[in-house]
C-alpha cells in the first residue's frame, strides 16, 4: 500500500513539472486577437521594393497553400514595380537617344 501511495505522488510530481515545462516553452495559452477582415500581415514597401523585401514576404498558410489573395496582392505589387522601373528606364534611355542626336 506504501508503495502504490509513493508510486502515485511521484507520478503527480512527474506529471506536475511535465506540465510546467511544456507551459514555458509553448506559453500560457493565449491567443493574439484576431487581424481585421481584409488585413494581411504580408508587407511591401510602396515604393522601391527590393529584393530583400521579396525575399522577406510571408504569407499565411491554408489547408491546400498559402491564401490566395495576399500572393495576388503581392504579385500585383511587384508587377506594378517593375513597370515602373522599365517606363523610368525607357524614358531615361529616349532622353539620351534625344540628347546624342544632338
């Protein structure tokens, strides 16, 4: 009987410090609030984005992927970007097409 008593404290003890442990390294079980309908965490810079801002994106993860609207967003983001870089270099290489018929 003695013995069943020990075995069961140890276990309680065992058990207790398991708990204790797994609640410092996973937390105390607390969820963030929930973002706004239409929010997204994935960011871009408005403008001059660079190649670290893209390989810095994250996007949320769903059952089959990563959501949809926030990789068309960001691709969206990023065609418009580069657009704009290639009218500045256009504009940039008539001016210089102008300037050396000169």
């Amino acid at each position: 009987m003695f013995t069943a008593l020990i075995y069961l404290v140890v276990m309680v003890l065992v058990g207790a410090m398991l708990f204790f442990a797994a609640s410092a390294v996973f937390g105390r079980s607390e969820e963030l609030a929930p973002l706004p309908p239409g929010t997204t965490p994935t960011q871009l810079p408005v403008r001059e984005v660079t190649g670290a801002d893209v390989q810095a994106l994250r996007f949320q993860q769903t059952l089959r992927g990563y959501k949809q609207s926030e990789v068309d967003w960001a691709l969206e983001r990023l065609g418009a970007e580069i657009d704009s870089l290639r009218e500045q270099l256009e504009r940039e290489r008539s001016r210089s097409d102008a300037g050396g018929e000169r």
